[in-house]
C-alpha cells in the first residue's frame, strides 16, 4: 500500500503528519531523487569538460599539426623546384627538369591540404596566399623562362643567378608561415593541457562527491532504515527462541511499524493457539500408542487367523491321504481323483494363507535396515533354489552386485520369487538363461532380472503385479499369482519401483531399482 493509504488504514487519533509519515519507500525515492538529480549535474558537467578536452586534441591531432607538416611539404616542393631549375641552369641537361615538373604537382597538393586545414582561420591563409604570391613571381621570371630556353645557355644562367634574388623572399615567407603554424600547434597543446588539468580536478571532484554521496546514503541506510530492522529482528529472533510472551515493538519508517505491528498480532495469535497446542500433542501421543497396540494385535490376529486355518486344511488333508491308503482297495478311480482333489485343494489353501500372510507382514513388521550384501543374498537364494535349478538345467549368472541398504530377508524373497518365476516359465524348445544385471545410476543401483522364457505380452505389464493375477491355468503352471505382487511391495517399500521391460525379447526382463549405497561388493559371476 502507498503512504495515503497506510496513514488512513491508522485508527483515527493515532495518523501522523510530515515526516513520521514517510514509509521506506518514499524515504529511498527522496534520497534517489536528490543522489541522482547530482550525479546527473556532475555527469553534465563531466561530460562538457571532456567534450572540450575532445574537440582541443582532434584540433590539434586533425588540424595543427597535419598543417604544419605540409607547409614542410610545401617547402620542400618548392626547394625541389629551385634545385631542378639550378640544376638544368648549370648543365643545361633536361632532366634536371624532372625535379621542377614533380615538385609543382607536390606543391598544388601540399597548397590545397593547407587550404582545407586552414579554412576558418585568416593567418593561415592570409601566409598562403603571400607564398603563392611569391612562388608565383618566382616561377614566372625564373623557373618557366629559364626551362624554355633549351637552346641558349647563357640567357639560362643568367635567369638563374637572377632566381636566387626572387627565391629567398619566398623562403621568408615559409619560415614566418612555419612559424605561425608552429605558435598555432604551440597554443593547441596548451589549451589540451589545460583542458586535460580541468578534466582532471573535476573527475577528481566527481569522485569526491559520488563517495561522500555514498557514505551518506550508508549513514542514512543505517540510521533510518537497517537499524530499526536489527530492533525488529531481535524481537523477532527472541520470540523465535520460544519467549511468546516478549512484545514486539515497532520504530522508524511507517510501513516498518506497521510490519512490527503485524507481527506482534501474529505472536499474540500464536501465543494463544499454543495453549492449546499441548492437550493436541498429548491427543496424538495416545492415538499413536492406541494405533502401535492395534497394528500388535492385528499381526497377532494374522498369525493365529493363519494358524487357525492352516490346522484343519492338514487335517482334511491327512485325513484324505489317510482315508486313501487304509481303503485303497475299495476305491475305485474316480473316487481316488475326488481324494486327490480334495487334498490339492487343501495344499493349494495351505499355500495361498502363508502367502497372503508374507504379502501382508511387508511394510507393516518392524524390520531393522541396515546394509545388506546383495551378493550373498543372491548366493542364498541360488542355493535354495538349486534342486529346480538342477533340474531344468538352467544358467543363472550374475553381475557384480553392491551392498545396499535394507530388510535382508525381504531383499531375499525379492530375488527368490524373480529367479523362480524365470525358472517356472522356461521355454521347452530352449536351455533355461537367467541373468542378474546391475548398475547404478544418479544415486540409485538399478538391477534386471532377464530369461529367454516364454515371455509376458505387453498389455499384461500392469496386470501381473496385481494380487491373484494368473496369465495361465493351474494345471499348466502352479501359483498362486501372489510373488510378482509380492516383489513389488518389497521393492516400493525400500523405496524402489519395479516394472516390466516390454521391449525384451525373448523371455521377459523385470526391471527394478532400490536406494543407492557408497559400499559395492565385487564378485566374479558364477
């Protein structure tokens, strides 16, 4: 909200005027405006008296002495000239000349550079105009007489000894322009001088005034704004601390009371939640012990439950098998089938309990996680496993495997319930392939577990992890359709996720991962 509002937003008798009044933002807009309406006059002020140091050095650089140099060019064209006619005067030999038909077009350029150098300024051409004033008499009486006179040698010695009388005023005249240009050059690199000493000072000044200005808005910052804030947040930090009795106390800038005075309602709103923050507390304690208590008697319930039902199913079993031997002789065959019927049906229910009750003890039992050596986990399980694996002639190998964190038994029952399915849905045309791979990836170790089986199809990818989910009939394979159902608890409960590979071919490969850990173990594969 802007000043107005905050002042009307005041209850009425307690508004202030002028200054008190003022929010931090307006204070820091007041103090910008002020800072930067100088350092725009000292930015101006810099900036003409670097324009001027600018303009001083491009005269002197573009002008003054570009100027000077060709009037030495153009003396030295014309000394070229003298010398040329000299020359030709005193051998009479024509390409003496040479130095006189060069040294006029070297003059022209050097006179229309000079020109260009010295418009706006009268002495400069008024000391051009005198040296082609006199370079022209020269010419006139001596050099142009003297060079067509090929055929008279003595009229040309005459016209040069003439020459010389002409030629040194002309000399004159390049020296007092020379010296023009030089006082001009001279004057130039004084004005640059003094220009570069005022740039100097005033850059200097500037700096002064941009560190006073900053040291000032320092001071101004501290006292007016960061200090009251300090006030605040030690309040703030003590009622943190846990004294909710500690008022809060607002100074300085407006909106920075305001900002105490909100937060003093919110320590006096906290401050009275918290009363009550204590009978909650204890609530949840007695509903986490009333929970710990049920989830004991449930496991106990599960236990006897299975115990319970597991008991008679041996009976009707034994009893059955028993029934089948005493009476052998007086059963025929389809009586034997309902017996063997019978006593499948009370092994397969022997079976789907003991299932269920491992499906139902993950997650829910206390286990103690700790690091597990994952190849001696898969040792053991090839070991259990190794009657079906003698017999089915299958080749289980392994990568290297690393020591993770987790339940060792349940790591156990994983690896049991995936080699066993490889093993159970072999292909006959083939020797039984199953393999472990493993390899860790952005903190976590992702393993496989892959067969060239009978394979899943990949619309069923989702279906087989669900609890008594069969692709194929009892008599084909046996199951209760619980393990693939069980291996996903066990992985998710170690925070992991398990999927199949759909792109496998043949068999099925069966994905999973599981937190990662430091510690690896290497081993050869077997």
């Amino acid at each position: 909200m802007d000043d107005e509002d905050l002042d009307r937003s005041r209850p009425f008798g307690t508004r202030t005027g002028g200054f008190r009044s003022w929010t931090t933002r307006r204070w820091v807009a007041a103090g910008t405006t002020v800072a930067l309406v100088l350092l725009l006059a000292l930015v101006l002020c810099g900036s003409w008296i670097f324009a001027r140091s600018t303009a001083i050095n491009n005269h002197l650089v573009e002008s003054s002495s570009p100027a000077l140099i060709a009037s030495v060019r153009l003396e030295s064209a014309l000394i070229d000239q003298e010398t040329g006619v000299r020359g030709f005067a005193m051998t009479g030999r024509p390409e003496f000349l040479e130095p006189y038909r060069t040294g006029q077009i070297r003059q022209r350029a050097a006179e229309r550079q000079l020109r260009e150098l010295g418009a706006g300024n009268p002495e400069t051409l008024r000391d051009l105009a005198e040296v082609r004033r006199l370079a022209e008499r020269w010419r006139s009486r001596v050099a142009e007489p003297a060079a067509s006179s090929v055929s008279d040698p003595a009229r040309i010695q005459e016209q040069a000894e003439a020459g010389k009388a002409l030629f040194d005023p002309l000399r004159t005249a390049l020296t007092a322009q020379q010296s023009h240009l030089e006082n001009q050059r001279a004057s130039a690199r004084a004005d640059l001088l003094g220009a570069r000493a005022l740039r100097n000072w005033t850059f200097a000044a500037i700096a002064l005034v941009i560190l006073a200005l900053a040291g000032s808005v320092v001071v101004a910052l501290r006292r007016g704004i960061t200090d009251h804030l300090d006030r605040l947040s030690t309040d703030v930090r003590t009622v943190a601390a846990g004294d909710f009795d500690h008022p809060v106390a607002g100074s300085g800038p407006a909106d920075l009371r305001a900002l105490a005075a909100d937060v003093e309602a919110m320590r006096a709103r906290l401050a009275a939640e918290l009363l009550h923050r204590d009978a909650a507390t204890a609530e949840l304690a007695s509903q986490a012990a009333e929970l710990s208590r049920s989830n004991a008697e449930l496991e106990q319930f599960a236990y006897v439950a299975s115990h319970d039902l597991q008991e008679p199913l041996r009976k009707v079993a034994s009893f059955c098998q028993l029934l089948e031997r005493r009476y052998s002789a007086q059963l025929d065959d389809r009586a034997r089938q309902y017996i063997d019927f019978a006593v499948d049906g009370a092994n397969r229910m022997q079976g789907l309990i003991s299932d269920l009750l491992a499906f139902s003890r993950v997650g829910r039992l206390l286990t103690d996680h700790s690091a597990v050596d994952l190849e001696d986990v898969f040792d053991r399980t090839l070991y259990a496993l190794s009657q079906s694996i003698e017999e089915t002639g299958a080749l289980v190998t392994h990568d290297p495997l690393p020591t993770v964190g987790g339940d060792r038994t349940q790591l156990g029952m994983l690896f049991q319930n995936l080699i066993t399915n490889a093993v159970k849905f072999r292909a006959p045309e083939r020797v039984p392939r199953i393999h472990l791979r493993a390899r860790q990836t952005d903190g976590t170790w992702e393993f496989a577990v892959e067969d060239n089986g009978i394979g899943i199809a990949p619309e069923f990818a989702d279906r087989i992890f669900v609890v008594f989910q069969r692709l194929h009939t009892r008599e084909r394979y046996s199951g209760n359709g619980i393990g693939l159902a069980l291996c996903k608890k066990i992985v998710e409960y170690h925070g992991g996720t398990i999927a199949l590979d759909p792109g496998h071919t043949p068999g099925a490969r069966f994905v999973f991962t599981l937190p990662g850990d430091s510690r690896a173990v290497s081993a050869e594969s077997p």
